[in-house]
C-alpha cells in the first residue's frame, strides 16, 4: 500500500518522504508506534524498486524494523 503512494505524487522529488509519512499516518491509526529514523534510506529505495515488481518482502522488512511498540493513548 505505500509503495502505491508513489503513483498519487506527480513529482518524483519528496516520494519517499510522503511514503514515510502515509506510512507513519497508517501505523498510528493501527494503534503501532514507528520510528522512521531506523528505516535505512537506501533500503527503503531498494524496497520500494522491489514492489513495483510485485516483491513486497525487503518492504515489510523495513517496516518490521522500524515498528518499535504498541501506541499508548
């Protein structure tokens, strides 16, 4: 679902930072704390390269890791 956020940004300049923050956005409402700052920049890049062939695995990857604890209210 965020590599598809590439496609609704019509620049290609600031796609990963909207993917973060949709990102960020959607494991708030799932009650998940992240921390995107333990997402590797290069990774990500490499991740997101792999879901536009359908290869979601490198981006859950770096999700998992970056997930640190449940939100509290």
């Amino acid at each position: 679902m965020t590599n598809q956020t590439t496609w609704a940004v019509t620049f290609r300049e600031g796609n990963g930072r909207a993917q973060l923050q949709y990102l960020k956005q959607l494991a708030a409402r799932a009650g998940h704390a992240i921390d995107l700052t333990r997402i590797d920049r290069s990774a990500w890049l490499d991740a997101s390269g792999r879901s536009n062939a359908g290869d979601h695995a490198a981006t859950i990857r770096c999700i998992r890791q970056a997930l640190s604890r449940p939100a509290t209210a």
